[in-house]
C-alpha cells in the first residue's frame, strides 16, 4: 500500500495494533483508532516492544474525527461487518473524509460474494469448516453467533456503497465465499 517514511495511515478498528505498530516502524505517521480499551492498552505495549508510538485513539467508525494531515491510507479489516448497512455507508464516508484524493482506503472482511440463493449453502460450510476447538480460536457457535446478530453485506451492495462514498475500486479478491477484500483510490 505504499507506506513508508512519513506517509499518513488510519487503522480503523485496529484491534491489537499490528498494522499501526507496523506502519510507524517503517517511518509513517500511524493513527489506530479501535473502540476498545483494551485493545488499544494491547496496542500500546505492542508498539512500547518495537520502540515505537503510533497515536491511538478511542473511538469507532461513526464517531472518529481525525485531525492533521489527510492520510495516504485509511484501512479496516474485520470490523466493519459489525455496523448495518445504514452505518457502513456512513462509515465510509467518514473514510473518505480522512484520506487525501488518490489516497488507498483499503478493506477486508466478511462480505458474501455469492448469490443470495447459495446463502444457506454457503453459510452452512463456512460455520462448518471455520469453527475451531474451544480454546483454539472462533468456535462454531461464534460463526452461527456471526450469521444471526451482525451485518455482513453482499459484495454488490459494498461495491456500490465504496462508490457512493467516493472511492474508485482498483482491485478487490474472494479468498472465500464469505471474505473480500477491496483496495480503492480516493477520488
């Protein structure tokens, strides 16, 4: 994504901060930015290890108001699933917002990239084959917990909402039936 030495990124829901650690050890201004506390106290002995100090701040997709410079790059991955689709589009103009013109907004996470009539299929295998031992990561009952309470988007919807939100899709990969991730250029 082109990072480097005093470029501007934005993790949004940066969980742990590895990606924001990672940034500010190649020289760039990093900025994560989770809702959780304990992520980002999780973060911050993260980057104290490496020797570096990425801002942090506490906050969401919907609430976030970065100040500063524009960035080069705004990324989330594995969060924004947890937002409706009425709030994934706000989310990502508040992205948009952020990122300088021909900046990289980059996304991954569960986005459904088969037809609606495959979903119960598609849906089974996933919550099937992912689920881990207790103990040992997601178990079962957390991907049937997925597919009930949270919001994963047909990859047709994403890609119109990234256009509404001024982005230009540069490339985008299924890994999986369930996963995607989108690269885009501001406009």
């Amino acid at each position: 994504m082109g990072v480097g030495e005093g470029s501007h990124l934005v993790d949004l829901a940066c969980g742990t901060g590895s990606l924001a650690v990672q940034a500010a050890r190649r020289g760039a201004v990093a900025h994560g930015v989770d809702v959780s506390e304990e992520m980002l106290a999780f973060a911050q002995v993260r980057a104290e290890r490496f020797g570096v100090g990425p801002h942090r701040h506490r906050a969401g997709f919907l609430d976030y108001n970065h100040s500063g410079p524009l960035a080069d790059v705004v990324t989330t991955k594995s969060a924004l699933h947890q937002l409706q689709d009425l709030w994934k589009q706000q989310a990502l103009l508040n992205a948009a917002g952020m990122l300088r013109p021909g900046g990289t907004f980059y996304l991954w996470d569960v986005i459904l990239g088969f037809e609606p009539t495959g979903a119960d299929r598609h849906l089974q295998q996933w919550i099937d084959t992912a689920g881990r031992p207790e103990g040992e990561g997601f178990t079962r009952a957390d991907f049937e917990a997925h597919v009930r309470d949270e919001f994963s988007t047909y990859d047709w919807i994403i890609e119109g909402m990234l256009r509404r939100a001024g982005f230009d899709i540069v490339s985008r990969a299924f890994p999986s039936p369930t996963h995607a991730e989108f690269c885009c250029r501001r406009t």
